[in-house]
C-alpha cells in the first residue's frame, strides 16, 4: 500500500443498508521547499517522489533550467540549482503557488498517433485513484512506453513530479508527452512550456488562458481523452493524420 494512504473507519449506506469498514483515505502532509539554502514556499503534497517534486517545481516554474542537487530530510526538500534571476511567487485563481515568469516556448519535432493518445489515456487512471477518489495522477510518455506514472493530492504536484522524474533520471522531455488527470488552466500548460513538454493529454478540460498559453508556447493540448474521443485544441500538427483529415462539425465539439 502506498505511503501516503491511511485506513479510516466509516459507514456506507446502500440500498438503504449501512455497514461498517474500513475505508482507504489520501493523507494530506505539508513540506518545505528550500531553493540554494533559502525557503521558497510550503505546500500541500502527498509523500512520495519528493526529490521529483522539488526538481520539477524548480524546472515546471522556470526558477532554473535544470537542477544540480536534490535532498530530502523530514519535511524539507532542498533543491541546489543555477537559478534565472529573481524567485517572485504568486498565488494562482486555479490553485497553487507558481512564479511571475511567462512560460518558455517549447523546441520539439516530436509526432504522435491516436493510438499514442489512447494510451497515455488509459495509463492515468491509477489504482491509487481506483482505491481513494482522492488524488490526482499524471504520466510521462516517450517512444510508445510508460516512464512514469505519479499521484499526489493536487493535479500541479503530479506534473512537477513527472518533469521532475525526468531530469534527475536523465529523459530528453522534448520527446515526452504528459498526461493527467487534471484540468489545464493557463498556470498547468505554463509547467509542461517550462519543463519543455511538446505534448500535453488529459482527461479534462482546459481554459481559454489554457488554450491561448498552449498555442503562445507551442504545446499541443489535448483534452476531454476519454471514451474514444479527444479534443486538440492547439498545435495539432504533431498529432499524425488528424490536421490534413479533420471535416467540419458542429460548432461544439
């Protein structure tokens, strides 16, 4: 069983019959990321992958390019890295914490299929989320193989980690596709831009500032995955076979 789950006592009522169990519940812990030996902010996560989610945070918020060294004691994660001028952090309408910085634009001559997308798809939907409802899941994908697939109890958290498990493990993420269970507002898509991710896929919805942050950027945003079907709102060129074959619908998709 996974670390950040504990067991709570609770009564389910079905059909009019209440029984007693035990339930699996996500555990909310709060950490403390310090940046070349200054604290940056505290926040909300769940406790695994914390070296992933201090490097991704660095990367995915465009403090640094890249990281030098990662170290996790207790509730501190201690991230060293060349950062890119000054750190100001503002407090975003869609939840989180995140820079002032505009989002780098993404460099990537990377393709993928429907079937690409149908399988990213299908690797977020975690047996983590299966046992609790209670967390969010995000992916990485490169060359038709799963690399990584993270929860946490916030959607941000799971695309810091995955970037995050990318560079400490070395991954070219301009080959990489992200998916994730959660929505993509413009400050979601700006982390994929930093943490140059060509391709994002998820199983909700996005926003116009999501959407206009994507096409700025130069990210392909997929969205709605699920059940066969999926919407491109941005870039679809990178999607192989759709743009040149694409016939005009309705005006809802």
């Amino acid at each position: 069983m996974q670390t950040f789950m504990d067991e709570h006592p609770a009564i389910r009522v079905e059909g009019g019959t209440a029984t007693r169990f035990m339930d699996h519940v996500i555990r909310e812990d709060r950490f403390a990321l310090h940046v070349n030996g200054v604290l940056l902010l505290e926040q909300i996560a769940s406790a695994d992958h914390l070296a992933e989610l201090g490097a991704g945070f660095v990367i995915s918020e465009g403090i640094a390019d890249s990281v030098e060294r990662v170290e996790v004691a207790g509730d501190g994660i201690w991230v060293e890295a060349d950062t890119r001028g000054d750190i100001s952090l503002e407090c975003r309408t869609c939840g989180g914490f995140g820079t002032k910085k505009p989002p780098k634009c993404v460099s990537s001559r990377l393709s993928v299929t429907p079937a690409d997308v149908a399988g990213v798809t299908g690797a977020i939907e975690s047996e983590t989320w299966r046992r609790t409802g209670g967390v969010h899941c995000s992916v990485l994908y490169s060359e038709g193989e799963i690399l990584a697939q993270i929860c946490d109890i916030g959607r941000h958290n799971t695309v810091d980690k995955v970037i995050g498990y990318a560079e400490l493990n070395g991954i070219d993420r301009s080959r990489c596709c992200i998916g994730c269970t959660g929505r993509q507002p413009a400050g979601m898509v700006a982390k994929s831009a930093n943490g140059g991710i060509p391709v994002v896929i998820s199983r909700a919805a996005s926003t116009n500032l999501g959407i206009l942050t994507a096409e700025e950027t130069g990210i392909t945003l997929i969205c709605f995955s699920r059940g066969g079907r999926f919407t491109i709102y941005s870039n679809p060129q990178r999607i192989a076979g759709i743009a040149s074959h694409a016939t005009r619908g309705g005006e809802r998709a």
